[in-house]
C-alpha cells in the first residue's frame, strides 16, 4: 500500500466519518420524520418537529467532531503501520469465536467508559466545557448523534486509541463496533418512543437502550447516562423508576411527554 501525508489521510477519513454521519444522521430523520411521520403518529406516539435552527446546530457540531475522529482514525492507522498495535488482520492463532467475544468485550468496555465520563461531564464544573453543546438539544434528533463539544469528541476518541493497545482486535471488529457505535447514537436520538407501551419489548426496553431511554436524559440530566447496556444505571440509581413503570405497565396509548 503506498503512503501518503498525514493531511492526505486526515482529509479522507474526515470526508468518509462526515458522510457517513450525513447518510446516516440524513436518512433517519428523512425516513421517521417525513416518510413514517403519519404512520407513528397513528400508534399514538408523541413526534415533535424538530427546530430547523436546532438541526443546523447539531450539524455543525457533528462537523468538529468529525474533526477530531479524523485525527484519531489517522492516529489508528499509522500506529498500526507501525506495528505497534494489537490489530490484525490475520487470525494467527485467534478462532473464529474469538471475533464475537472480543466485539463484545469491546461493547462492555465502551458501555462503561460512556457512562462514567458522560455523567463526569454533568459536573457542574464541567458540563459548560465539555457536554453543553449537546444537551442544546432538549428534543434530539438523529442529527444530535455526533452533536459533540470538541472536547468530548477527543474523550469519545481516546477509548478507541487505548482499546487497540490493550485487547487483540481483528480490524473487522473495530471496523463493526465503529458501525455498531454510529447507528446505535443515531437509533438513540430519534426524540420519541417508538411505541406508546413498551411492554412488548420489555426484555430489550430494560437492558439496552434505545431511543425512548435516552429521550429522558435529554429532559432529566441527571439520569439516565450508558450508551448501548442499562445495567451500570440501575446498579448506580441512575435509571429513572418511572421508566421502569412504562416497561411494566398496560398498553396505552399515553406518551412520555
């Protein structure tokens, strides 16, 4: 493979993360917001139009931070030139299992990582510096998935750079858990339940998160701060009890606002 300059590489990965963060980001509000609107608004679920000044401030957010995971992809990809990494692209010893189990490690990993310093951010101290900016957004929208203070974009960036150093990661793993990371922020701030019970996906509704979680983080700050699992908020009573009742409780058509 021949190389090229840092910038060549800088200017690649930052032109592929912001399209794929405008495909995404684009496609799912199109598609929920436009297409679907009239269909989940008959299932009785709350969907507020979101604010054309809002969008336009989360665009330009996501626009730094993919910025600053440009940088950290450049980073990735001449430490692994260098050898100096644990990703492979050869299995050399590794089993095919090993592949689901690190992908999940992975997750777990990243899981407590988010919630830790995403609820370090709403320090008071903090919370202006590195977390402000995407809470702007009290009703979120797919394109507040990468709405990040530059700040907290180089944190977010930093668990991928100490990941590769310390667990074995074949580079489809880390190519799916950047997938996995993207979708699931995307999924997540779709700013309204997609169902007005959630007592049929109980099992899903109370041990990942989804979009109708993290809407209560964008209205209550104070709760509510994993990224895929719920489990570190219910061990550390950060999970709002009334949520829990919505998971238990009879059809309605009722919304969360």
């Amino acid at each position: 493979m021949k190389n090229f300059s840092f910038w060549y590489y800088w200017c690649v990965f930052f032109g592929i993360i912001l399209l794929r963060y405008l495909i995404l980001a684009g496609g799912s509000h199109w598609l929920f917001y436009r297409i679907l609107k009239k269909s989940i608004l008959k299932r009785g679920v709350s969907l507020i139009p979101p604010l054309k000044d809002s969008i336009q401030r989360d665009i330009a957010l996501s626009v730094l931070s993919a910025v600053v995971f440009a940088f950290g992809a450049v980073f990735i990809l001449f430490s692994y030139r260098q050898g100096i990494t644990l990703l492979y692209t050869q299995f050399k010893g590794y089993e095919f299992w090993y592949l689901g189990v690190s992908y999940l490690i992975v997750l777990i990993l990243q899981d407590t990582y988010f919630y830790f310093t995403h609820r370090l951010f709403h320090h008071p101290l903090l919370f202006r510096w590195f977390h402000q900016s995407h809470h702007l957004s009290r009703q979120p929208t797919p394109w507040t998935s990468f709405a990040f203070d530059p700040i907290e974009a180089l944190v977010q960036v930093l668990f991928l750079l100490i990941i590769i150093f310390i667990i074995p990661l074949h580079l489809m793993v880390l190519g799916l858990v950047l997938i996995t990371m993207t979708v699931w922020a995307i999924f997540n701030h779709l700013g309204f339940k997609l169902s007005p019970s959630l007592t049929s996906y109980h099992w899903l509704g109370k041990w990942f998160i989804g979009p109708a979680h993290h809407l209560l983080h964008h209205r209550k700050y104070k709760l509510h701060y994993g990224l895929y699992f719920t489990f570190w908020d219910y061990l550390l009573h950060t999970n709002d009890p009334n949520y829990d009742l919505s998971l238990t409780s009879t059809p309605s058509t009722k919304t969360m606002d």
